[in-house]
C-alpha cells in the first residue's frame, strides 16, 4: 500500500512545478519586450522618419522630419507604457489588471500612429513653408526612412507585455510583499523584519527589483530562470 501511494504526490506536483516555471519566464519576458519596446520607440521618434526638398527662388531647399515632428504620440505612450510596467509590480488584484490593460493599449496606440505615420507628409510641408515663407509651399522628391517600423516593433513588444501581464499578472509578486510584517510591533520584530527583507531581497532572484537589475546588467532573466530549473 504505502508503494503505491508514492507516485500519487508526485502527479500532483508536477503540473504545479510547470505552472511556475511558465509563470516565471512570462515575467522574464514582459520585463524584457516592455524595456525593450519602450526603448525602441524612444530611438525611433527621435530619428529622421520622412525627407524632401522644397522649391525655392534660387534651387531647393532639403527638409527632413523626425517622428516627433510627424506625431508625437509614439513617444508619449512609450513613457506611458513604460511607467504602467513598473506599476504593474506597485499593485495588487483590481488595479493591476488596469494598469496591465494600459501597458497593452499604449502598445496599440504606438503601432497605429506609427503605422500612420510612416507615409505622412504634412510635417514636411509645414517646415518647407516656414523655411520659404509661402502658406502653401509644396514639397518635392519625398522619401521615407524605416524608422516609423522600428517604432512599430517597439509598439509590438510593449503590447506583448501587457497581453502576458493580463494573462499571468495576477501570479507576479508585488515589490510591496517585501516590506510586509509578519510579526508585532516590537523592536525585535523590526529587526527580524529588517534581516528577512534583506534576506529575502538578496536570496529570491525572481522578484521584480532582482529581474529589473539583471536587465541593466545585460543579462537575460528568462536564462536565469532556465539555468535555475536546470
């Protein structure tokens, strides 16, 4: 009897070791693709999207535009973006599936501006007309740059992170968990307290402020968790 209640524990832990390991390199990945994405789209709007030449007395005049230029809506849900995946980790239940629907429709908004962005022509023709002086001055010779799809990616990356935080977001720790109590008031609770925020701080290498210094370190958090598992 007592050999053939062996596997059962086993077969009820297995589906749950797997479920961590997905929930854990989902964080991994919309930390990843959402620093990434923002970073993307911050380069690009900066950058050079359109440029033409306007007719002047004497010859033509070149003019060129960046994407802020064009539209400025890019870099403005970039930051958005990116502050909402930061927030996801500040809170809890209700307001971290806001926040998680906000990473993921700012991802949207970039991706359709720049997607209308990437042929628009109006930014050019109101530098050509300050430049010459002429209400309706047209632009000639005008070609675009591939940064407004640079820019898209960027969008593409930020909307992945808030499809996985919607989708496993519930499963992420909390950077607020680390400073819970679980003791009195007293002075030798503060200071077991303070040992195990610092314990678990420098033990727990899957909590959002460790994957967010393996990401300014260069390292790749969802190698770390595999190399863990491993």
């Amino acid at each position: 009897m007592s050999a053939a209640a062996v596997p059962q524990p086993r077969a009820h832990h297995e589906p749950t070791a797997s479920a961590a390991r997905g929930r854990r390199r989902s964080l991994g990945v919309a930390l990843l693709s959402g620093a990434l994405g923002a970073a993307l789209v911050l380069l690009a709007t900066s950058r050079t999207w359109a440029k033409g030449t306007a007719a002047v007395a004497k010859g033509t005049l070149p003019q060129h535009a960046n994407g802020d230029d064009i539209t400025g809506l890019p870099g403005a849900l970039a930051v958005v973006g990116l502050a909402a995946l930061v927030a996801v980790f500040a809170v809890n239940r209700l307001g971290r599936w806001v926040v998680s629907g906000l990473l993921a429709l700012s991802g949207a908004g970039i991706v359709v501006s720049s997607l209308l962005g990437a042929s628009d022509k109006a930014a050019l023709e109101e530098k050509a007309s300050q430049a010459t002086g002429l209400a309706d001055s047209a632009i000639h010779d005008v070609a675009y740059t591939p940064w407004p799809w640079v820019a898209m990616v960027g969008g593409l990356l930020l909307l992945l992170a808030g499809v996985l935080a919607l989708g496993y977001g519930r499963h992420w720790p909390a950077m607020s968990g680390r400073y819970e109590r679980t003791g009195g008031g007293g002075k030798g609770s503060r200071g077991t307290a303070a040992r195990a925020r610092r314990g678990g701080a420098a033990g727990d290498p899957e909590r959002p402020e460790e994957l967010w210094k393996a990401l300014d370190r260069g390292e790749d958090p969802t190698e770390r968790s595999a190399g863990r598992e491993a």
